[in-house]
C-alpha cells in the first residue's frame, strides 16, 4: 500500500541554520511527490513538486527536494531558515487515484 | 491565496446534527478532493470529484456524503455527527487531466466543532 512516512514529529532550529527534513514514501511506481506547508489555522501551500527529470526540484520561500528513488526519500531542504518559516511541514504522494496520501508532518520551530 | 474558496471558516454544532460545507474550485479546475485533519488521523482523504462525477472514495464514513455541481462548486454534508467528527476539512482542486499537472491547492478550511 502506498504511504509516506515523516519520521521526525517536532524540530527545532536556530535561525540562520540550515534545515532538512525527512520524507520517505512507498509506492509501486514513479510517483508524484510533494512538500506542502501549514501555518497555525490555515490551509496547506504546496511549496514544491516533483513528476519526473532533475531529481533536485526547487519551490517557494528557497526550499528545495531532492528525489532519491534508491532510498525512496524526498527531504526537503533550506540553507537559511528563517522565524517565518516555522509552521508544520507535510510530505504527499500522489496516489493511483489522483488523491493525496499524506504523511503525519513535522513540526518546526525556530529559534532566534 | 490558492484560489480555492472554503465556506464557512467555523462550524460549531450539537451532536445529531447535519450540516453542509461549500467548496468553489479554481477556475478551470475540474477536480475536488475533500480531506479531513484531525489529530489522531492527521490528513485523511474522503472524495473526489471529476466535472461531477465520484471518481475515488477514501475513508470517508456513510454519514457522509458529497456532490459536485455544474458549475463545479461542490459540498460535503456531514450527518448524525458526532464528537469525533470534529475537525478540519480541508477541500482541494486540481488542474485537468492532460494538463501535465497533478498538484492540488487547498482552500483555508472548515474547522467543525461538535458539542
């Protein structure tokens, strides 16, 4: 069965550090990947894709993902984070039906 | 903003009842999933529909039920709730088939509240 799996609940970072977390999925074919992000009481932004091509996929905000079909990971990354970035991040896979199978999300905070 | 439209933002209701929640795709969009997030069961899809019609059910319960319009709006009815159904519902539309697009934007969200 298809799932995806964030294996890191709550994550705490300075500002100005850099930032990745985990995603791993399962899926029986190439699949659709997806990074969306949830400020506190509001709905979900998709911060990035990945369909197919360069596994190295960069989104919104200076995040970026990299697709790595031989360890079926797609951590997202961010070389700088920033106070506003914290919110709850949730990894997706496009499952056979077209709907999303989502992972349970990360947490992250921010430090100053 | 997504351009999905979500009413109403907050729905508090008694136990028993039924209500409906609103959805309005993207413009040009002819796909709607309807998702749930609780706590205990995170993001869980319910529905999907295609220019009207059902194409995939997920863990959506039989007290509830969906139905998409011709002019692709669409609406969840939730009925005999009860106290796990509170929550957040979450709809969602996509780009159409063959537009080599498969993201989905959210709208803002009903957050349900059963008393």
């Amino acid at each position: 069965a298809q799932s995806v799996t964030q294996p890191d609940i709550h994550i705490t970072v300075s500002e100005g550090a850099s930032l990745e977390l985990r995603c791993n999925y399962s899926y029986g074919a190439t699949p659709y990947l997806f990074w969306y992000v949830q400020s506190p009481g509001q709905g979900l932004q998709l911060l990035l894709k990945y369909f197919s091509g360069d596994t190295l996929v960069q989104g919104i905000k200076g995040f970026e993902a990299e697709f790595k079909r031989s360890q079926s990971s797609f951590n997202l990354r961010k070389p700088s984070v920033h106070w506003s970035d914290a919110a709850e991040y949730f990894c997706a896979v496009g499952a056979v039906g077209g709907n999303l199978i989502f992972g349970k999300g990360t947490k992250l905070s921010v430090k100053p | 903003d997504s351009g999905v439209t979500q009413t109403p933002k907050h729905l508090i209701t008694a136990t028993g009842q039924r209500v409906t929640l609103r959805c309005s795709p993207r413009s040009g969009d002819l796909s709607v999933y309807w998702y749930q997030q609780s706590l205990d069961q995170g993001l869980q899809f319910l529905i999907q529909y295609y220019n009207g019609e059902e194409r995939a059910k997920g863990n959506i319960l039989e007290r509830f039920s969906a139905q998409q319009f011709p002019d692709l709006h669409s609406e969840l009815n939730l009925s005999s709730l009860e106290l796990g159904d509170s929550a957040l519902y979450f709809c969602a539309s996509s780009p159409p088939r063959g537009s080599g697009s498969y993201e989905q934007y959210f709208g803002p969200g009903t957050r349900l509240t059963v008393t």
